[in-house]
C-alpha cells in the first residue's frame, strides 16, 4: 500500500478534528505528501470514519490515481496547488464553525495575539470561487502566501504543515484565533456599542513594535516545545 504512514497519519487526523467538533460528517478534505506521491482522502467519505484503506494516492504532477479505489476528494486541484506552491508536508481543510463564521464578515483576523507569528501573521480570507476549481486554488494560495492558515470565503478554513499532525495544530490555532477574535469583537459591541458607531472599540492588535519583540523572544529562548533544564 503506497504510503501507508501517511494514510494511518490522515485517519487518526480525522478522528481528531471530529472529536474536537472541526469536522462534521463529509465537510473537509486531509492530506499528506511524500516527495511527488499525495495521500488524500476520498470524496464523500465521512471523515472521522475513513481507513487507511480508503484513501487514495495520487501524483502530485498531474493528479492522476496511482493507488486506492475510491474517487479522491474534488478539492484535488486545491491541494495540488498549494503543494507546489509550499512544499508543505500536509494540509487539512475543513468548514469548522468560527472560521466559516468569520470570513463570511472580515477580509482577515488580525494579529491579535502573539501565538499567531507560528501561523506567519495575521489571517487573510481568500475571495470566494466554487469549490474544487481553479479559481479557487488561486486564490487559496495567495492566501497562504507567508502563512501557515487562511480563511476561505463562505467555505471553511486550510491549514499547512511539515507532517499531518502539524498542520491539524494550526488548523486549531486558526479556530481557536478566529473563535477568540469572535468574542473579543461581541463582548466590544456589547459594552461599547457597534464597532463602527461612535465610541466602538476594535480588538486591541499587536503593534509591529510588539510583533518584532515576539519575534526576537522566539528566535532568543524557543516557543511551544519542551527543553531539558539547564539547555
């Protein structure tokens, strides 16, 4: 079975992001590459069911079927795209709920918190274009473009990663952004009117000064994984 460590990697990631409510039945589409071969999962298959089985793996030059039986997801020409574009190692793409949410009303959510220099900066929103066309894929990579998350207009969100599991991480991050941003923007109307009235307060953003100095803490001692003391 042609990559097998991936497929297990894209089933158990599946089984995650529905055990965390970011994927619902069929909605959303995994993925994992190794060098010019691409595992993906199927199209109308329910995601926290899937084996390894069941995915199919196709050619990252031109999408053909090398191994599987069941057709591959329609966003095939998105996930090709952003490969070729990234060199990422994974990508997952689901229609969780804030994430939909918020790009039905913003162009991006901003840098809000400093957790979001992992994910490249603030989140944009890709325009909207029918799913699984070319359109779309254009516009989903140039709103990766720096990133390692996007919004994607009325669909859903996109994640990338070194390994499956990576990319699952920021797709959360994403959510957990875009959910945090939701209620700081509720609870600003809620105590100083409509953010666009008189006296309406935006989400405090990190200024560039702040985002550099994130940066430079990063790059001094490490963020997000552990060391041993004294090291």
């Amino acid at each position: 079975m042609l990559l097998a460590e991936e497929r297990e990697a894209l089933v158990a990631a599946g089984r995650r992001l529905a055990a965390r409510g970011l994927v619902i039945g069929t909605s959303g589409n995994l993925s994992a590459r190794r060098d010019d071969l691409v595992a993906v999962t199927p199209t109308g298959a329910v995601i926290s069911e899937l084996t390894a089985e069941d995915l199919t793996v196709i050619s990252l030059a031109d999408g053909a079927v090398l191994d599987g039986a069941l057709e591959p997801t329609s966003e095939v020409p998105m996930h090709l795209a952003v490969y070729r574009a990234t060199g990422a190692g994974a990508i997952t793409h689901t229609h969780a709920t804030t994430t939909t949410a918020i790009g039905l009303v913003c162009d991006e959510v901003p840098m809000i918190h400093y957790v979001m220099i992992g994910l490249g900066g603030p989140l944009r929103v890709a325009p909207y274009a029918t799913y699984g066309t070319q359109q779309l894929a254009e516009h989903v990579v140039a709103a990766l473009s720096g990133r390692q998350a996007a919004l994607m207009r009325n669909h859903g969100s996109i994640a990338l990663g070194s390994t499956v599991a990576k990319s699952v991480d920021n797709l959360e991050l994403a959510e957990w952004c875009a959910e945090t941003y939701l209620r700081a923007a509720t609870l600003s109307a809620a105590l100083h009117g409509p953010l666009t009235g008189p006296g309406g307060v935006t989400p405090r953003e990190l200024t560039a000064e702040e985002q550099a100095d994130v940066i430079n803490q990063v790059l001094a001692g490490g963020y997000g994984g552990t060391k041993k003391i004294g090291k």
